[in-house]
C-alpha cells in the first residue's frame, strides 16, 4: 500500500504475539478421527448437492489428502480401492495410523509424494482434490495432467471433485489469519509482500520458516485468480457438471444471489470468488 517499510509499521501494530499455530495444530491432530472425516466429507458433497459419487466398484484417487480424513471418509462408506498421496511425510504418518485405528488399512493406500511426481501409470475412476489448489505450485500444470490419472472401467465415472479456497486475491486469500488479532480484508491485494512476510516471520509462530513469499511458505500460496483457474479447465476440455462459488453464503440468503450476481462481473470475480467447489467430467 504504502511501500514495505511503512506497511510493515501499520502492520505490527496489529500482529498477533501470541504464537497460537502450533497448539492450533497439536488441538487439529487430537480431532482428526473417524467422525470429523465424515463430517468434512459430507460438508464437501453437500455443497456439491451431494453429487460425489459413492461407488465400492470403483477407484479413487485423493491428490492433497492431507490427514487423510476423505479417504477414510470413502472407506468408511464401503469404498475399497481408495488411494491418497501428500507431500508431508509427517501428514502421510498420521493417515496411516488413522487407517489402522479405523481397520480400513486394507482399502486405503497412502504415499508421500509431490503432486508433480505422481506415476500416472495406475489409473482411477475418480480423482479429488480438496483444498489444497491453491497451493499448487503450477496450478495449470497439475489441473491438465490431472486427466492422465483417469483410466475407465467399463461403467466408471471418470469424475475430477476440486474444492479449493480461499482464492489467493479474495477477501482472506492471504492465508495469515493467525498472524493477526482480527481479520483484515484483501490483506495481500493492498499490503506489500515483503512487510507481510516479515510480519510473519517475526510474529506467526515458533515453527514460521523464512519465507521471502508466499510460494516460499511452508504451505506455499500460488496466487492463481479465479478467472485462470476457468481458463485452465477451459483448456482441459472437461465437461463441468457441477459448479458452486462462494457457497458458505448460502446461509444468508440474501448474500448468496448477489454473489453470485457480482460474480458475472469480470473486473470483479477474482477479488469476490473465495472458494470453488467443481465436479467435471472427461469426455
């Protein structure tokens, strides 16, 4: 807004000193389980009018599992050829105890790897990605090979389930939330990169990397804006089934219809389109 250094002054004095991320996290690990995996997976595929298919006879595929709660969502629902990949090692860990715990070890397979990495050699139904889009390093690189990972049986869906968000340029795209005492809107849009990341250095956490940007954090931030992310699946050739933004205004009904009305509106859509939820099918 103002030039790093001046920006960096407005900023501290509003940073949040408390380090709150790593009990945040160890109080996140304690609720993983059997219920919050049901629970984040029916609050996905509700917002996709419940259109998620659920399917014993075919072969999933979760890019970004993270804890893995929606493989063992699937399992859970009877699903048995059900794999998820995360490049945290330490998240991959916690899947697979998870899956021991719920003795679903035999209808999940979990592995550590990059997206980028993935042999696209074995072949899924349908293959989901909730979350974590925005954090890919080459979105448009990965939403195009995300293709090569569906090889059809005789019947099979050939769906590709994104939920993602929020969007880089939308009101709290910057991802800093615990940086701050309260919520500041369109904090990366108006403030520079260099004073945010040293806000965060200094202030977030006791375990903040030194990051100089967000593709550097930990998390990595892309900043893809929504109006690319259609002109990715424009490239692709998917047939889009199903597309919902923003739903988290669906509880208030007269945000919904405006958003949704603002959303037509190009000089507009990147800096309102929060989170996107999508089912697309291969032709």
């Amino acid at each position: 807004m103002f030039g790093k250094a001046i920006d960096y002054r407005l900023l501290r004095l509003f940073a949040h000193d408390g380090h709150p991320e790593a009990e945040e996290q160890r109080q996140l690990e304690r609720n993983i389980g059997v219920a919050s995996a049901q629970s984040r997976f029916d609050k996905w595929n509700a917002r996709l009018d419940n259109a998620i298919p659920v399917d014993p006879s075919l072969r999933y595929l979760d890019i970004g599992c993270g804890m893995g709660e929606i493989p063992l969502a699937l399992a859970l629902r009877g699903c048995h050829q059900v794999t998820g990949i995360d490049k945290d090692a330490y998240y991959i860990k916690i899947a697979n105890r998870l899956a021991l715990q719920a003795q679903l070890e035999d209808k999940i397979a979990f592995e550590c790897v990059n997206v980028h990495d993935i042999a696209d050699e074995q072949k899924y139904d349908v293959v989901l990605s909730h979350e974590m889009l925005e954090h890919v390093e080459h979105p448009r690189d990965f939403i195009l090979r995300m293709d090569s990972f569906l090889g059809l049986k005789a019947g099979g869906e050939g769906k590709i389930i994104v939920a993602f968000g929020p969007l880089f340029h939308s009101p709290f795209g910057d991802h800093l939330n615990r940086s701050f005492r309260f919520r500041i809107p369109w904090l990366a849009v108006l403030f520079s990169e260099a004073a945010l990341m040293r806000i965060r250095r200094e202030f977030w956490q006791p375990l903040a990397d030194d990051a100089e940007s967000f593709a550097e954090m930990r998390e990595g931030l892309n900043k893809m804006k929504f109006s690319e992310y259609l002109r990715y699946i424009a490239e692709t050739g998917w047939i889009t089934e199903r597309l919902v933004v923003n739903p988290q205004l669906q509880r208030w009904p007269g945000l919904w219809p405006l958003s949704n009305l603002l959303l037509r509106v190009p000089v507009l859509r990147d800096y309102l389109a929060v989170s996107v939820y999508a089912i697309y099918r291969r032709p």
